[in-house]
C-alpha cells in the first residue's frame, strides 16, 4: 500500500542554519505530496504542497520539489529560526478521487536554538 | 477570514462520562473528517463524512460516533471515554473537486480523568 517516510527526529539546529527534512513516499498512481507544520498544541497548518512531478511547492521560506525519479519531497530552508521550531509532517493524497484518504509520516521534530 | 473552528479547544471529562466535541467551518467544504492524535504522533482517521454520507474506518472504535447536521457543522461524541482516548482530536476540511487538500482547525485536547 501507499506509505510515507520521513527523517526520525528530534532535528535539534541552530538559528540561521539550512535545514533538510527527508521525505520518501510509495505509491501507485501519481499522488500529491504535502508537508504539514503543527506548532505546540495547535493544529496542522498547511506549510506547501505539490501536485505533479517536477512541481515546487514553497511558502514562508521552506521548499520542496516533487521528484518522481528518487520518489521524495524532502522539505528546505535556507535559513530557519526559532519560530520554526514545530513538528513537520510529510503526507501524501491519493490521486484527485474525492475525500481520498492523506497518509501521514510519522513526523519530524525540530527544535532550533537561539 | 474562512477557517475550521473547534471548540472547546481543552475539554475535561470523567472516566464513561458521555462527551461531545464540535467542529464548525466558513470554508463550504462537502468534506468534513475527524482525526485523533496522540504525543505528537500522525493523526489517525476515525471517520469522514462525504457531504451527508458517513464513512467509518475499520478500526474505529463504537465508543466513536458522528453526527453532521448541515454543512456547517460536525460533532464527535464519544459515548464512554477510557483513559485511553486522552488525546487530541483535530477536525479537518476538504473539497471533492480537485486536489484533496485538507485544512485543520486547531485541535481540541481532551483530558479523561
């Protein structure tokens, strides 16, 4: 079945650090691809997404690029702050059926220092 | 601002003590689902429903239920909590045209004593 994996935490950085969270997924078909930010005690916020190989899905900072080669989505900034200290979830939609189901990581944890 | 509300956002209820859980949304979505999270683990789908049609999953507790009056609105009533449902639940939108894209509200913590 569909699954997606992404890099055990806690990722611990500092202020002002590039950040890489990996994200692989398998699937059949051509799913879209998500990462989810939740901050302590909230909910998840949509961060970006991608829809079709190739795409870039960026905002606030972050990106990430659909690669249907390698089967990632790894998720980037180029410089991170303390305010991005979150959990990040990567996830996967089953195609445009409609309330397909989203297939969640396990999540990632980061944390970065002053 | 279009959103998906949740209310309480922490909720306190007695061990077997009947509870209810709301989810409200500006957004006109036909899709509404329910989540439960635990410590920061990923949401676990309880159900959905697809405009007035509800679909469970196979591993949902009965103890869970759903009502969904109009658009709007959806609830989730748990009948008897155990100590074992202490967790976050997270109520989420989306469309049927399109990408599946779903928007969260902000999470209701419940707490069983």
């Amino acid at each position: 079945g569909n699954s997606v994996t992404q890099m055990e935490g806690p990722v611990t950085l500092s202020e002002e650090a590039f950040l890489t969270i990996n994200c692989t997924y398998t699937a059949t078909g051509y799913p879209s691809l998500f990462w989810y930010v939740q901050y302590p005690g909230e909910g998840l916020q949509l961060l970006l997404k991608a829809t079709k190989a190739d795409d870039k899905g960026s905002n606030k900072g972050f990106e990430a690029t659909y690669r249907k080669e390698t089967t990632s989505f790894h998720l980037e900034k180029g410089s991170v702050q303390v305010s991005d200290s979150a959990v990040y979830f990567c996830a996967l939609s089953e195609g445009y059926s409609s309330a397909s189901k989203i297939i969640f990581g396990s999540g990632t944890r980061l944390s970065i220092r002053p | 601002d279009a959103m998906v509300i949740q209310n309480p956002r922490y909720q306190v209820t007695q061990f077997g003590k009947p509870v209810t859980l709301s989810c409200s949304q500006t957004l006109n979505h036909n899709v509404m689902y329910w989540y439960q999270q635990k410590s920061s683990q990923a949401p676990k789908l309880l159900f959905h429903y697809y405009d007035k049609d509800f679909n469970n999953e196979a591993d949902t507790p009965d103890n869970f239920q759903s009502r969904r009056p109009n658009t709007s609105f959806c609830f989730l009533d748990i009948r008897s909590p155990g100590l074992g449902d202490a967790a976050m639940y997270l109520c989420a939108t989306s469309t049927s045209s399109g990408v599946n894209t779903q928007y969260f509200g902000p999470g209701t913590r419940l707490t069983v004593l």
